[in-house]
C-alpha cells in the first residue's frame, strides 16, 4: 500500500469513526425522552426530569460541537502537513533520535492541551456551573492543568525515551521488552496509584472513627474481607457528584469515599456501595482487567513493531522516511478500529463484572439499599436513566440502571 493511498485510509478510519460516534450520541439523546419505567419513577419528580433532559441536550450539543472541532483540526494538519511541519522542526531543533521523538510529541501535546482548554472551560464553568455541579475555582482548574502537564513530562517522557531506547538497542524485537516495560508500569500504577497520584490533585484522609466506620468494619468481618485503609477523598472541591473506588492490590489495596457520596447517603447505603466494591475485589475484579491491559498493550506493541521501519506510513504524513514518533503516531491513527473493538469486548466483560458486584451486596443482605444508594447517586448526577441500547453496547461499562435494579430484584 503505498502513502497516498494510506493518507485516505486513515482519513477514513477518522471520518468513520467521527460519524458513529456522533450518530450515536444523536440516537442516545432521542432515545432517552421516553416515559421512565415504573422501577426508576422515583429517582426525578416531573421539574427534575425535565432539567435532566436539558442537561443531556446541552452536554450532547457541546460534545458535537468539541467533536467536530477535533476531527477537523485532526483532518487539517494530515492535509495541510501539519504534524510533518511539527517533526521536521523538531529534527532541526536536536540530532539524538530520543530527543527529536520526546520534542515531537511534547509540542503535539502542549499544543493539544491548550486548544482543548477553552472547550474544558466551557464544560465545568457553564454547563456543569449552570445545572450546580461544579465547584472547582479557576485556580484549582489551572492548577489541575499544570499538574497534569508536568506529570505527563516526567512520566510519560520516561516511559518513552525508555521505549525509544530499547527500539534501538533491540531492533525488531523491541516490542516485547518494551511491553516488559509497560507491564511493570501498570503493576506499579494498580498497586499505588491511590498513594502516589491521587494525593496530588485531591486530600485524601482516613475515614474518622464512628457509626459508619463501625458499620464498615462489621460488614468486613461478615464478609471475610479486613477494611482497614479507608479514605474519604475531598471530591467536592471539584463537583457535586458522588463515587466511591477500589485501587491497589494485595495489602496495597484501599477504598476511597467521595466526601460528597458520605454527605448523600444514609450509612446503611454507603455500606451497600462498599459491598460492591468489595464484590469486584472479591470477585477479582481488578487483577482481571490488569490481564485484559496487560494483553491489549501486547497486541499494540506487536503490531507497532511490525511498522515502525515503514516508509510509507511516515510519507502519509507528509515525512520522507520512516521515524520511530511519526510512524508511531500514524500507527495510533490506523489502530483506532481495533481499540474501539477491544473497548466493546472491555465493556461487555466489564457489565457482566458489575452484575457479580451488585449480586455480592445482594447475598449480604444490602440488595435494597444498594438500589436506593444507586438511585439517589444517579438523581444527583441527573444521569440519563434510558440511554439507547446501541449506545449502551459501545460505551457504557456499567449496565443501566434499570437493568442493574432488575438484576438484584431478580
């Protein structure tokens, strides 16, 4: 296949996946005006049902518009040469290869980070501002943002150049020791990023003695499972929205509480929530889906180093020959299909994990206040409570919430 004809591939790989990513958005907003079913009656009273509506319409509206915007941007700088503009100057700016390749991506990804954040702005400080769930300040926001960028050098730059050297010092084999490489980054990452990460952008104290840690701790001790790091993370710093999580392995492993998911719900409903998350653990929940990564990193990494050394796909991008960060950046354009069927298979493993969790809480007796824990998590967020099922199928990771009621009633 020659560069001319890879250009129009990946120009359709993104158009394609623009339009079905949109037409969906479009049937997930129509398809949720129908009358609620008799189980979800009582999560909105006819005002809220209606300004969850509005806030469906307005966030759809804004992702079309976002959307659009990405992919023309995306489609300009192929056909306008855009990102061979971007490597040629970094290969006039640094001769080591690692260097040109840590330029490269570093310009693509600050020059990203700063069209995108009128269009972040736009989404806390009107939208989510206008229906009462943002709470982050202006200089929370940019501190995020500085934060994120800062990580993103250090840790990713790492992880890069340390790829990139390998490419080099192995050949055509690289991928596997670079997936070694990536495997032990998401071990590490699973087992402390509540520790490392989390305490950068959010405070995170342990859960004060009381009615609810009791009520915690006498689940655990039913349930055969010792819950000792319990944290409740500042979330409502942020927003109002509640959550709970589950991060780390083995004696690693901690529950986080979203402040705001402590102040919504009565102790027996956060205790349900708890067994849930227990259930995923219980389950093996997490180390499974660290397989599934693991397995998906390696099936990248295989096949980007099948194409590494190819001309052509630098020359779709308007380059003369063939570089380890131009081909592969071409290469993440042209996996775009197969990520989006390694996330709908994810998603169908990961509705099925939720099932289990939600049938834990249940054989522990909490089925009931699982059900009002997650009905009044869902009234707060003015979460859509009838998404399309085409729509359900490709994004969702959790089932409905109809389908999770009837799922413990049943």
């Amino acid at each position: 296949m020659n560069y001319t004809t890879l250009t129009f591939v990946i120009i359709a790989i993104l158009l394609l996946d623009f339009l079905v990513e949109h037409t969906l958005s479009f049937l997930n907003a129509k398809y949720a005006k129908t009358e609620l079913p008799e189980e979800l009656s009582d999560v909105y009273d006819k005002n809220e049902y209606a300004r969850q509506q509005m806030y469906l319409r307005a966030n759809k509206q804004f992702a079309h518009v976002s959307g659009a915007f990405s992919f023309l941007l995306i489609l300009a700088m192929i056909l306008f040469g855009g990102f061979a503009i971007v490597g040629q100057w970094a290969d006039s700016v640094a001769a080591n290869p690692i260097l040109v390749s840590l330029i490269f991506f570093g310009v693509l990804f600050l020059a990203n980070d700063l069209i995108s954040t009128p269009f972040d702005w736009y989404g806390h400080f009107v939208i989510e501002e206008r229906f009462g769930f943002n709470k982050m300040t202006l200089k929370t926001f940019f501190a995020d943002k500085f934060k994120g960028l800062v990580l993103m050098a250090i840790v990713g730059g790492l992880i890069l150049a340390l790829i990139e050297w390998i490419y080099f010092s192995v050949g055509s084999g690289f991928w596997f020791y670079a997936w070694i490489i990536m495997a032990a980054f998401s071990i590490f990452m699973n087992m402390f990023y509540a520790q490392l990460i989390v305490p950068i952008f959010n405070k995170l104290t342990p859960l004060e003695e009381g009615e609810l840690r009791d009520a915690i701790e006498k689940f655990g001790k039913e349930a055969g499972f010792q819950l000792d790091n319990i944290f409740v993370m500042d979330g409502s710093k942020r927003s109002t929205k509640a959550n709970a999580y589950f991060s780390g392995l083995g004696a690693k492993k901690r529950i986080v509480l979203y402040d705001t998911l402590i102040n919504e719900l009565t102790t027996d409903e956060i205790v349900a929530v708890l067994a849930h998350e227990v259930g995923h653990y219980k389950h093996k929940h997490t180390f499974c889906f660290l397989l599934l990564s693991l397995l998906n990193s390696l099936i990248m990494l295989s096949l980007l180093g099948q194409v590494l050394d190819n001309d052509a796909l630098a020359q779709a991008l308007g380059m003369n020959e063939a570089s380890f960060h131009v081909n592969m950046l071409v290469f993440g354009l042209l996996f775009t299909p197969v990520s989006v069927f390694i996330g709908v298979i994810i998603n169908i493993i990961s509705r099925r994990f939720e099932y289990q969790a939600d049938r834990f809480a249940k054989e522990h007796g909490l089925g009931d206040e699982l059900i009002s824990a997650l009905k009044k998590i869902s009234a707060k967020a003015l979460s859509n409570l009838q998404p399309h099922p085409a729509y359900v199928f490709f994004y969702y990771s959790h089932p409905t919430l109809l389908q999770r009621i009837r799922a413990i009633k049943n």
